[in-house]
C-alpha cells in the first residue's frame, strides 16, 4: 500500500469488480471492497483489501465509490440500502444499463450529495487495464477531471459529457452493432457448415472481408447523419437481390433465415417506396418509420 494513493471502494465482485478491485490493490490504494456473497472477498482479503460487512459501510471508507454490479436494479437496491454513506464521494457506476437507468442513478445520487459518473467498459476481464480495455464516461466532469488519473488504471477513458446517460446511449448503440454482427457470424457458420466447410475455415475469409469492409461504414455514416443517399456504390435493389439470393441458398441448406429476413424487410421497404437506386444506408429511414 502506498501513502499517496486515495481509498478506494469497489462494490460487487464478480467477474469484473474482482479485476477492477485488483487493479487498485496492485497500484497501491487501499482497497476495501463489498460483496452480496461474502465468500468472493476472500482472495481479495488475502491480497491486502478491506473487507467491509456492509455496503454502507464499504462505502463509508472509499472517496472514490466504483460500482459493477450485474444490472441497474441490483445497482438501485444495494446504493439504496446505503443512502446515508454516500454523501460527498465520487460515484462511478460501471453497471451496464440504458441511458434512462444511469440518468435515475444520477439524479439520486445529486440528491442524496454524491457526484456521478457513468462508466462502460470495452474489455473482459482478462485485458481490463491493458491496451485492448477502454471506458467511456459521462456524468460529473469534474469526478472524471478529479479522478481520470486512477481510472486509467482500468483502461483508456473517454469523457463524452456531462449528461450522465450519455456513456450508457453510446453502450447500448455499440452493442446493438455488435450482437447484429454476432447474428450474421452465427448465420454464416451455420451456412459453412451446412456446406461442409469448418467455422474454423471460415472465419478467417469472413474476417478479412470485413475488415476490407468496414471503412464502408463510415462513409454510410455520413449519409444517415446529411440524409443524403444519393451515394451510388451499393444501391439497396443490388443489395435486395444479394440479400435474395442468401436467403434462397440457406433456406436450400436447410438453415433457417430468421436473422436475415428483418434485414431484408428494411430493405425492402425503400425499394418498395422508389428508393431502389439509393444507397444502401437509406435502409436506416426504415427504422425510423420514414418510410
Ligand atoms: N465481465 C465483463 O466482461 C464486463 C464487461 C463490460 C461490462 N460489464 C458489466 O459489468 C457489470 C458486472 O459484470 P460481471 O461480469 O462482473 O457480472 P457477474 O460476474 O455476473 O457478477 C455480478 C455481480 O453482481 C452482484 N449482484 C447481482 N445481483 C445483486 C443484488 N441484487 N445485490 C447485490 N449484488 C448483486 C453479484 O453478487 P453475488 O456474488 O452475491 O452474486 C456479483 O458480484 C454488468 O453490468 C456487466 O454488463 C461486464
């Protein structure tokens, strides 16, 4: 333990909290860390951290407060049952929740007198404080400002601003890209191997098509946010006949088109409406309800 390291307090320790809790013992601060099943302190204690009996308590002892429980209601009850501790310190929620989920924690914790910041994390466990972890945050400029130093002991952070569901909005965005991408790569897998060909060949081809692929992303991008989609590269008809012809190969496999179609839908949509010409990005218009 270092003399010049601040306490800090780390509640739930799971898979993440046990490595966010680590981090800070390994850099010296003193530590103490709160869990609903006391069991998983343990190792922690034998690495020099404060196990508290009580949240409240955990609290009590840490000026900054990191919070990784498994959900936003988990995140209300156990800050709920420790309003009194909380005054004054610095809050960093890294609970993964939607934007409305970490406005209501904030708005709490400004009226019980703690500062809030709200945390995502982009890492397991395995690479948190390495090269491949960062965190967005947004909430108290000022808790990021005082604290960024030592968060950076998670990963590299980005303050997005000041309004606190800010962080979560980006989380739930990038997510929603993510599981997207897992759905075709399980429909592709499943397509390989009613083939006959092993996920494990695949998946490098498949891997560096969209790696060339994605700077494409960018430039559909542009056009959502101008609602221009005048772009003539990858017209939604062309992109309904590739979809088409997917769909008539998988469903030739016998591989049901459950996560195809909702795209094709979109698609279809624009074309049905004149818009077969424009660019693909314009399938965007029908999340929207514009047509
Ligand atoms: N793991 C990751 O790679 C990762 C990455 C980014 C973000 N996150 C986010 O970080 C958060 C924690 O994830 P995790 O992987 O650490 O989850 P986890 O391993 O499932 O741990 C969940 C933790 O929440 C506690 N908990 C659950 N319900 C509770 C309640 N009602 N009251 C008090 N404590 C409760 C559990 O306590 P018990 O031990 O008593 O069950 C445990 O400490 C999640 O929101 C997750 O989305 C995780």
């Amino acid at each position: 333990m270092r003399t010049d390291r601040e306490p800090v307090t780390v509640i739930g320790l799971g898979n993440l909290g046990r490595v966010v809790a680590e981090a800070f013992l390994r850099d010296g601060h003193p530590t103490t860390v709160w869990n609903r099943s006391a069991a998983r302190a343990e190792a922690l204690a034998a690495r020099g951290a404060a196990v508290a009996g009580t949240a409240a308590e955990a609290i009590a002892a840490g000026e900054l407060v990191l919070v990784t429980v498994l959900d936003p209601p988990a995140a209300r009850e156990v800050l709920s049952g420790a309003a009194d501790a909380v005054r004054g310190r610095a809050l960093v929620n890294l609970t993964s929740g939607t934007p409305d989920d970490a406005r209501e924690v904030a708005a709490w914790a400004r009226e019980q007198g703690a500062a809030y910041l709200h945390g995502a994390v982009y890492a397991v466990p395995e690479t948190i404080g390495t090269e491949q972890s960062s965190l967005n945050y947004s909430g108290s400029e000022e808790v990021h400002q005082r604290w960024r130093h030592r968060l950076d002991l998670l990963g590299r952070g980005t303050f997005l601003g000041p309004e606190p569901g800010l962080a979560s909005g980006y989380d739930v965005a990038v997510l929603a890209g993510m599981y997207g991408a897992i759905g075709g790569f399980l429909h592709a897998a499943a397509m390989a191997r009613a083939a006959g060909i092993g996920a494990t060949e695949l998946t490098p081809k498949l891997v560096s098509w969209l790696t060339d692929l994605f700077p494409a992303l960018s430039t559909f991008a542009r056009e959502i946010d101008d609602r221009d989609y005048s772009g003539e590269e990858s017209s939604l008809a062309m992109n309904q006949s590739g979809l088409a012809t997917i769909i008539r190969a998988s469903r030739a496999q016998g591989v049901p088109v459950t996560t195809l179609l909702p795209l094709k839908e979109l698609v279809d949509r624009q074309v049905a409406a004149g818009h077969g010409a424009a660019s693909l990005a314009r399938a965007v218009e029908s999340l929207e309800g514009g047509g």
